[in-house]
C-alpha cells in the first residue's frame, strides 16, 4: 500500500478517499440485498421518536471512521505497513495483561505464554528496525557499519553525519517522501 501511495504521490486525504471509495459498492450491494428497503422498514428502524439520537449517532460514527482511516493512512505514510500492522497487534498485549491483572481473567498457561510471546515478538521487531535504521543511517554516510560490535568511536562517526553523497554519484538507499521523511 505504501508504495503505490508514493507512486501516485498521494496525500493522506486521497489514499482515505480512494479507499473508502473502492469499498463503497461492497457495502452497497450486501446493504441491498441483507437490508429491508421498504418505506415500513425505514419507519420502523427510524421510529419518529428516536429518529434524531439516531441519525446523530450515524453522523458521528461516520465521522469518527474517517478521523481513524485518516489517522491509519498518516500513520502508514510516516512509517510503514508492517510497524502499523505491528503496533496494532502489540497494543492488545496490555489489554490482555490487565484484564489478567485487574479483571480476574484467568491466568492460564496459554495466556501468560501469549502474552510473552508477543511481547518478545516486539522487542526483535524493533531491534531489527533499530539494527535497520543503523546500517542505512551508516551506508548513506558512507561509513561502515559492523553488526558484531559496537564500539563508542563507531557510533560517534554515526552521530556526526559526512558529506551527504551528491546525486550525480547516485546512491539510491532511500528514497524520501514528499515531506523529507525517509523512507524504508
């Protein structure tokens, strides 16, 4: 998703538009074929007497999709799809965690292994996006980066950045994105 999002140089705004676009004739046709569209079925699902609280609730969930839709498209702009789809997974963990704590879930073993699992799963998933970011941050300095050892003189030549590589010697490591974010 993210590079077609850059093919086509979309902003957050198109992608949640296009999105919701190609998902529109979806819901039409199960909305058409699962919901009653009778004059009788509208004055019963929206009673006179309700039909505002109702019609509210509609409008503000329509907006509060967009804002999450916005939010997800901007997120995967600024990141990427896997860290999106990674954080997304990983917030379920303390959810998880509390309502062992807190709630009287029980604590079973399944449980309590799912639960280290995941937290273990985002630990190497950030090392390895951290290990990432240190040898791109390293190539395109022109500085080489050993993954076996860390020594302070290594990560103080990382800290303080050479002469960036011009164009005309063409080092394509990453590309940036139209706000000068760098991409994976």
């Amino acid at each position: 998703m993210r590079r077609r999002i850059k093919h086509f140089n979309f902003q957050d705004f198109d992608t949640v538009y296009y999105n919701n676009l190609l998902s529109l004739p979806v819901m039409l046709v199960l909305s058409f074929c699962l919901e009653g569209w009778t004059s009788g079925e509208f004055e019963r699902t929206f009673a006179p007497e309700v039909r505002s609280p109702i019609i509210t609730a509609i409008l503000l969930s329509g907006i509060s999709s967009f804002l999450i839709s916005y939010g997800s498209a901007w997120c995967v702009r600024c990141t990427s799809s896997t860290t999106y789809s990674m954080v997304g997974a990983l917030n379920k963990l303390p959810v998880a965690a509390s309502g062992i704590l807190f709630f009287g879930d029980p604590a079973t073993l399944g449980n309590i292994f799912g639960i280290f699992f995941g937290f273990i799963a985002g630990l190497l998933y950030s090392y390895s996006k951290t290990e990432q970011a240190q040898k791109n941050f390293a190539l395109a300095n022109g500085s080489p980066l050993s993954t076996t050892s860390s020594s302070g003189a290594e990560l103080a030549q990382l800290r303080t950045p050479a002469v960036p590589p011009s164009k005309a010697t063409g080092l394509p490591l990453y590309n940036s994105n139209p706000d000068g974010k760098i991409a994976d």
